[in-house]
C-alpha cells in the first residue's frame, strides 16, 4: 500500500542561510544532547547535524544486528525509512536519498537516511568519504522539515 506525504501545509519560504552548514536549524526545542525528533516504545528517531538533511532510527532496546530485531522492530523501521524518504524528496527535491546500516563505530542497530544533492560537499561519495567541493546547498528550512516529520511519524 503506498502512503502519500502532505505537505503542503507548512510554509516552506524560510532557508538556511547560516554560514556553518553543519549547525543549521538544529531542532534543540527537542533534546539537545541527542537531536531526539520521534520515540515510540520500538524506535527513536535523532537528527545528524549536517549540511544535508540526515536522520537516523534506532532501535530502543540496545542489539547488536538487524538480525535481533523483533518483526515488529522491522516494520516500524522500515515505516520510518520509507516515510521519512518520501518526505525528504518531496520537501528537499532532493537528487538521491542515501540509506546506510552499518554500526562499526556503533554497535547499536540504527539506519541512516540522508537527502543528497549534487552541489553537496561530497556528492557522489558517501558522507564519510572524501570531499569533493565547497558545499553549494541553499534548500528549504531544516527545522521546519525536522518538526514536520517528528509531528507526521
């Protein structure tokens, strides 16, 4: 079944126009320790602070691999994904949305859902990867995309 994002409701005239790309429109209003915008009983939902739109979801209970999830684990993360990416192309008008699990650094069961452009520092590498350029990004409000997505999941 294919679920729709609207959101043409929320006034997106506003830009990040800040000149630290990776400190732009945090949504501390939330939990400034971790960025938190969503939790339910299964997941969490924190912002990366970056010059592109990044999220991650993890898991609320502390497991190691995919594997260890519960089917009910695995359904709300991929709910998150799947919504969270129609909601970043259609806000962002983003060129490709990157989606990553690996916990290395990490090990905690968490995805990465990313919002990628051409003119952004890195494209076409991974954001861990080499940078390519200066970033030229001028998109849409952060905050309003962050709170947006909190209030919709």
């Amino acid at each position: 079944m294919e679920e729709s994002v609207d959101i043409r409701a929320v006034n997106f005239n506003i830009s990040n126009k800040e000149s630290s790309p990776s400190k732009r429109s945090s949504p501390d209003k939330y939990n400034r320790e971790v960025n938190m915008i969503y939790e339910n009983e299964l997941v969490s939902v924190e912002v990366e602070e970056s010059e592109i739109p990044w999220v991650k979801v993890f898991t609320q209970r502390k497991i190691k691999e995919f594997s260890e999830c519960t089917s009910e684990e695995k359904l709300e993360i991929f709910r998150i994904i799947d919504f969270t990416e129609k909601l970043m192309l259609s806000y962002f008008n983003a060129d490709k949305i990157n989606i990553a699990s690996f916990g290395n650094m990490l090990p905690h069961v968490h995805w990465h859902v990313m919002a990628r452009f051409e003119q952004d520092s890195y494209f076409p590498e991974p954001m861990w990867g080499a940078k390519q350029r200066e970033s030229q990004l001028d998109l849409p409000s952060f905050e309003v995309f962050f709170i947006q997505l909190g209030e919709q999941l």
